[in-house]
C-alpha cells in the first residue's frame, strides 16, 4: 500500500461447509492445485498488510497445517456468526489503522479491488465490495440514496418487489478504521432465528452515526463469487482457468483449447510454445521458446528447455530437460532426471534420477534409474538399469558414446567406460572398460530331435478290465 497507515487483514475461514458433502474443512478444498484459503492468503498479502488473521473452526488443525504464510491464527470454538468472528480477530489484532474483512471460500477477489476498499477506509469513510449479478436469486441488495453512496442492505425476505429487482449485491468484504468497526461490533445483537451475530449490521450503525458508506463495485460477479458446494467449485475452476489460459495466450503461448487445459501452479513461457488438449501444468512449470507438448501429457514442477517437444502421453515431474530433446510418447520421466540438450526418450521409457549427457537416445521399453550416462549414448530396447537390491539404491555410470545392445540388464553399481559396447541380451555385473565388447550371454545351445508341446501325446490310460 502507498499510504503509512497500518492495514490489518481479516480473513474468515471457520466454517465447515456442510453442503459441500465432504469431510475435508470447505477452505481446504482446491481450486486450479492450491487450496481455496491459500488463493485468499495470495491476494492480501499483495495489499502489503501489517498482519494477516484467520479465523478458524471447524478442523482447525487441518487449516492451520495447511499453509506455511506467516498469519495470526484466532480460534473461534463457538460459531456465532460473522460478527463474532471479526470481534475475536480484533481482539487478536491491537492497535489503530484498517481492517479488511474477506473471506476463505472467496477465492477471485481481485487485488485491486481490495485496495480500493482500503483506500476508502483510510480515508475515514466505510468501504464494501458489491457486485451486480444477472440473477441476484436471494441475496442481500444493496440500497444507495440520491448521491450514489450505500444506503442500507435489504435482505431479500425483507425487500420490496422494486428493491428486488436490483442487480447489486452485498459481497460482504468491508474496510473499516479498526477502533470504530469495534464499537459497532460491541453494540451488534443476535437479533434472528439463528442466534448469530451479523457483520453486516455494522452497515446500518455506521450509516446511523453518519458515516459514508461506498459500494465498490467488483469488476465481474466471480470475484465475489462463494463456494458453497462442488458445482460452484468447479464453475470457478474454470473460470479461473480461463483467466490463466487467456494469460499464458497474451504472452505468445498457442493452445489448442483453452477448455482443455489445466494448469494447476505457476507457468513460465517463452514465446511460440504449443499446448495440445487435455494437458496438467502443475507446481512450478517453466517452459522455453518453441516447446510443444502433446495431448494428455502431464509437467510437474519441471523446466523444459527451448525447442524440446513433449509427446503424447508423457510425464514429466521433478526433471530439468535442455534444449531440443524429444520426449515421449508414453514416456515416464520422473523427478531427479536431467536431459541434457538432444536427448531423446521414446516410448514406454522410464527415468529416475537419472543424468543424460547430450545427444544421447533411449528409444524404446527402458528403464534408467540412479544413472549417469554421457553423451551420444545409444540406451538399447529393453534395457534395464538394476538399481535396488532390496535394501539400498545403487548406480550406474556409463561413459561417453557407449553402446548399450537391446536387452541389457545392467547390475548396479557397475561402471561402463567410454566408447565400450555391450551385446544384446547380456547381463553385466562388472566393470567394462574403454573400447571393449561385453559380452554377458549364456552358450546358446541348439537341441536337434525334440518334440514340440503340441505334438505331445499323453500316454493312454486303461479302462475297466470287463473280463474280469
């Protein structure tokens, strides 16, 4: 914030959520990879406040486990409503300046927004986020008087047919100096059929005491859109995944259909990179120029260097890859692996923690784990790097421009020096050195005369003796 005085934000995250048929707290429940809460948390600390409170309940454990950020948790054991739930943050809360009140399962409120609450505030006056909705169904409309400013909130049973018709609605996110919100708050009753204590009655006192009240208009309805329940959940899923496809398409990125893409973390592109449908982003993605990834592929926290191209069907989680590599498709590669630029994993490859120089190709049906491989390696069909003996992990290192035949199975720990060979099909259990041919097969032997199963015939068995 521009302005010297303190802000404090509020941020309600107590309730259990009941409609959403889950035995998870509501804030917990995701939205594009992180939970509801933790969008909210992202958002006020963009506002630079001086502290951030949580007003938690139900699962109160499992909200604070849940996030790292540095808050001031305030436990409400009893739920008595929003006006209680702001009263105990501010006893938690000392001192002057602002409080702005927003809530956990509200997840696309825009920053922006909010700072023009809190600059209304710090002005003395009260500031509220409204919103005008298509169908505004039975929510709070907002009553504004001949100057435009907020007049009151009418609750739908208690609105007549004309206020009924209005579109703007009460969000509930206000900012308010903090010393007066507390008296408004001292003063509230639990005056309806539910017993609670209502936040928004602060309105009405405050518009009593002769305070301005102004309605800051959301930009689009989402941002003070709630979830109450897993229809609304995934409805904002994908708007917000539109919001971040829209993003990634203004800063040069193609993508085949934005209604088939999730990203479920941070993306950072370079320009001219193609997504293809149904393809996850998650955790911390970075993508060069001229990337491709394919249908149904899956990057996970990974970076992916210039002109590489991710095919169909390939995982890639944990791995750094350079420059022009060819992934896929249906390859596996898992976290710990580093590709270096012109590697090439064809299908049904697996890698884990597995370093591959430059240039270097497995094409078909291996397995490398625990590795160290040079560059301008040949990685054969088939081939397995066995790493684990049942209690320990064991690698393997092969040199530059190595040969590794189809079927080879490579008994770790085993060093392979630089330009060796191994034949197809062998099994090696020791060193092989520069240059040299390992060879690591049985005799084949070759049994002339024998009967195939087929042709087998079980030897007759005797009935009865009638005879006898």
């Amino acid at each position: 914030m521009t302005s010297e005085m303190t802000v404090d934000v509020i941020i309600l995250a107590a309730g259990k959520g009941s409609r959403m048929r889950s035995d998870r707290a509501k804030v917990l429940h995701e939205l594009a990879g992180r939970p509801l809460l933790q969008h909210v948390i992202d958002v006020a600390q963009q506002l630079g406040p001086s502290r951030v409170a949580i007003v938690v309940g139900h699962q109160a454990d499992a909200v604070k486990a849940a996030t790292a950020a540095a808050v001031v948790w305030v436990d409400q054991t009893e739920q008595l409503g929003t006006g209680h739930a702001v009263a105990k943050a501010l006893d938690a809360l000392t001192g002057d300046g602002v409080a702005l009140v927003v809530y956990g399962d509200v997840p696309l409120v825009e920053v922006a927004t909010l700072a023009k609450t809190v600059a209304v505030a710090e002005q003395g006056d009260v500031g509220m986020v409204t919103a005008d909705f298509a169908d505004p169904a039975e929510l709070g409309r907002i009553v504004r008087d001949g100057s435009g400013e907020v007049a009151s909130i009418v609750e739908y049973k208690d609105a007549t047919e004309l206020q009924r018709q209005i579109s703007e609605i009460n969000s509930g996110i206000l900012a308010v100096d903090k010393s007066r919100l507390k008296g408004w708050l001292d003063r509230v009753e639990p005056n309806n059929a539910q017993g609670e204590y209502y936040l928004t009655d602060v309105i009405e006192m405050a518009a009593a005491d002769g305070v301005a009240i102004h309605g800051i208009k959301a930009r689009v309805p989402e941002e003070v859109t709630g979830v109450n329940d897993r229809t609304q959940l995934a409805h904002l899923e994908r708007i917000l995944q539109h919001r971040m496809a829209s993003e990634l398409m203004l800063n040069g990125v193609t993508i085949a259909d934005p209604d088939r893409l999730d990203i479920r973390g941070t993306v950072r592109t370079g320009t001219d990179c193609f997504i293809d449908v149904n393809v996850v982003l998650s955790g911390d993605v970075q993508l060069g120029t001229n990337v491709t990834i394919g249908p149904g592929a899956v990057v996970a926290d990974s970076k992916i260097g210039d002109g590489t191209v991710v095919l169909a069907h390939t995982i890639v989680e944990g791995a750094i890859v350079a420059d022009n590599c060819s992934l896929g498709p249906f390859s596996r590669i898992r976290p710990g692996s580093v590709l270096e630029s012109g590697v090439k994993i064809g299908n049904f490859v697996e890698t884990k923690k597995a370093h591959l120089g430059a240039g270097t190709k497995a094409g078909h049906l291996a397995y490398l784990g625990d590795a160290e491989i040079g560059s301008e390696c040949n990685i054969g069909a088939g081939s397995v790097t066995c790493n684990y003996d049942g209690v320990q992990k064991h690698k393997t290192t092969i040199g530059d421009n190595v040969f590794i035949g189809t079927n080879t199975t490579m008994v770790a720990p085993i060093q392979i020096e630089a330009d060796a060979y191994v034949a197809a099909g062998s099994t090696v259990t020791t060193k092989i050195s520069s240059g040299d041919l390992a060879v690591g097969r049985a005799r084949q032997r070759n049994i002339k005369g024998w009967t195939p199963p087929a042709q087998r015939r079980a030897p007759a068995v005797q009935g009865p003796d009638k005879d006898k």
